[in-house]
C-alpha cells in the first residue's frame, strides 16, 4: 500500500484583486504566509502574494512555479515611504508610492 503526503496549498492574492479575495494553487516547494511567488495565469506568469497555507481545497488545480528571489540589499528591503509601501521590488527595480514601477526604472541601465 502507497501512503500519499497531501500537497501544500496556498492561497494566493493577486495585487489587482479586491480585499479578500484569494485563489488556491499547489505548491510543490516550501512557503510561507508573506512570501511571493509566481504562479501561471492565462495571460502568462504573474508575481502574487502567500496569504494563507492549506491541507485542502478543491479549487487548487494548477502548481506554483517557483519563489521571488528577492535580490534587493538589506538597505532597499528596509526603504520605504511614508505611506509605508516599498520602494523596491524584489529585482530591484524603483518602486511608486503606489507600488507600481517607476516610469524611470531603465533609464540609468
């Protein structure tokens, strides 16, 4: 007899969803709540955020990827703005106030 361990599931927030709302993927490699990871989407890989890990779901249907690797210094992790958002993204790139890149991201590479 095959004993099976049950997947982990999480629940995932996409950043353009409203409060609350979450969708259940497979995830064949540690996580944690907080962590970000990319996920497949019918419009290609997106970057969503753990909000919660399960035993069960009968939505999940499809695996996570992989982890963000998180490049930013220690210095970049700590920036942020007054309104508490982060100034850098996980490649490094500059950040708004509203956390979406800046329209000057590339211009300096």
């Amino acid at each position: 007899m095959t004993i099976s361990t049950p997947r982990t599931i999480v629940a995932v927030k996409f950043a353009w969803e409203k409060e609350g709302k979450t969708y259940d993927y497979f995830a064949d490699f540690p996580v944690e709540v907080g962590q970000r990871i990319h996920v497949p989407t019918k419009r290609g890989e997106a970057k969503v955020e753990v909000m919660e890990i399960k035993t069960e779901s009968e939505m999940a249907s499809v695996a996570a990827l992989r982890p963000v690797e998180d490049l930013r210094t220690d210095a970049e992790k700590a920036a942020k703005y007054s309104n508490g958002q982060r100034k850098y993204s996980e490649d490094r790139t500059l950040l708004d106030e509203k956390g979406n890149r800046s329209i000057f991201d590339d211009v300096d590479r």
